[in-house]
C-alpha cells in the first residue's frame, strides 16, 4: 500500500506483477467473477426500468474512470500527453457511453456500425487488455492497477448487457463496418502518435505482453503493421462467425 497512489515513473524496480502468474490469475478470477455476476444480475432487470439503469450506470462509469484516470496523472505531476483517452479501450469507454445515450435508438448505418464495433472490437479488445495486460509495471494492488481492470470489466459488462436483450445484434455480413471504422480511426491516430513519440493503440511499437511483440522483434516495424492489419480483419470476421448466437430471436442464450 506504500505505493498505492505512486506514478509509473517513481516506483521502484520490482514492484509490478508478472502475466500469468499468480496475481495475474487472481485478477483474472476477479473480473470474471465480476462480470458473470454482473450479466446474471442484468438478466434479472432486463424488461424493466432497472435493466436501463444498470446499462447507463455502466456507461456512465466507464467515462468516468477515465477522468479519474486523468486527474489521477494531473496530480502526480506526470505529463498528460501519455495518458489520453486515445488507447482502443479508452475510446471503447467513451463509445459504450456514446451509443447508450445517442445511437441506440438511432436507425441507420451509424447504430449498425455501433453495434458492430463494440461486438467484435470493444468487447474482445478488453478481454485482450485484461489478458495480455501492459499495466504490470504497477502493484496487483495499487490505483491504476484497479481503475483500468474496473474500466475493462465495465466495457465487457457493458456489450454483455447489450447482446442479452438484443439491443447489440451483430451480424456477419456488417462485419466489414468494423473494418470500415478501423480504417476511419487509425491515420488520425497513427499521425498523432508519430508527431508526439506516444504509442497509442500501440501503432508504433506494441506492448511488451502482446502476442505481436515476437512479429514486430523479427520482421521489424512493416512485418509489424501488417501483421497487427491481418490479425485485427481476421479477428473481427471470425467473432463474427458467432454472431448468430445473439440475434434478437435468440435471446437469452447469453
């Protein structure tokens, strides 16, 4: 608890947690503990008032984790430029709170490429974060550490909530919105990121637990990029093989 509030830059050597291993699992546990308790509870609300609430709670909490995270940075003294909400997960946030107050009742290409998004983009990029997590520099114990596994957790409860009810009906043939989004949100991110050395959505260079690192070590930074381009289009076309399983006149298989 001596470092519970220290930046990453201050911490000594040796203070973080390593992927799976020990901690690692026990936070795993926790979030699906957490989520499945979450879902089973929605389950209960959904029809009723209550199971609105419980979805704008969870949108409106994901935003705000991520001001907290930002007047967390401020008061350290650290520099905000490294910490803005430009990450995947952190955009994912800000979409769930965005599709729950504006496009979810919206008709039209936008709700069907919110819909898709956050099926086959936010919900799996979450898990991937909580899996393959780059916040090991910190204490299994510590601000950031709880904050940013709350955040994910939210998000997957979030989509989970979504694809129960059926108000997130993906579907395969839509798939290629995902794609479309992707290639909207990437250059602006991507030239942000060259102009400030920052690593956003880790266009750069990816993250030390990612399964591409090992690409990125031996093709260098083109064998990364397209790699990272082949594994994202792959991934949002196989999850969306599953899509069927939560069409609106299969609810509550999930």
């Amino acid at each position: 608890m001596d470092y519970f509030f220290t930046y990453e830059t201050d911490l000594p050597a040796g203070v973080g947690y390593e992927l799976f291993h020990t901690e690692h699992f026990i936070i795993l546990a926790l979030c699906f503990a957490v989520t499945a308790a979450g879902i089973f509870l929605y389950r209960r609300l959904k029809g009723d008032s209550h199971g609105s609430v419980f979805r704008r709670i969870l949108a409106v909490a994901s935003v705000f984790l991520i001001l907290i995270r930002l007047l967390y940075v401020y008061l350290c003294g650290a520099r905000l430029i490294y910490d803005l909400p430009l990450h995947f997960c952190s955009i994912a946030g800000m979409i769930c709170f965005i599709y729950e107050f504006l496009i979810r009742r919206m008709p039209g290409v936008m709700h069907s490429m919110a819909e898709q998004v956050l099926y086959s983009l936010c919900l799996p990029g979450a898990v991937l974060a909580l899996v393959f997590s780059d916040g090991t520099a910190y204490p299994p114990v510590h601000f950031v550490t709880i904050q940013s596994t709350l955040f994910h957790v939210l998000i997957i409860l979030y989509v989970a909530a979504g694809l129960s009810d059926g108000s997130i009906s993906p579907s395969f043939k839509k798939a290629y919105l995902s794609v479309l989004f992707l290639v909207i949100l990437v250059p602006p991110i991507l030239i942000f990121d060259m102009y400030t050395r920052t690593d956003y959505m880790f266009l750069l260079y990816p993250s030390a637990g990612s399964p591409l690192a090992g690409a990125f070590i031996r093709y260098g930074y083109a064998g990364y990029m397209l790699f990272y381009g082949l594994a994202a289009v792959t991934e949002i076309y196989m999850i969306n093989l599953l899509s069927p399983l939560f069409k609106t006149g299969r609810r509550g298989r999930f």
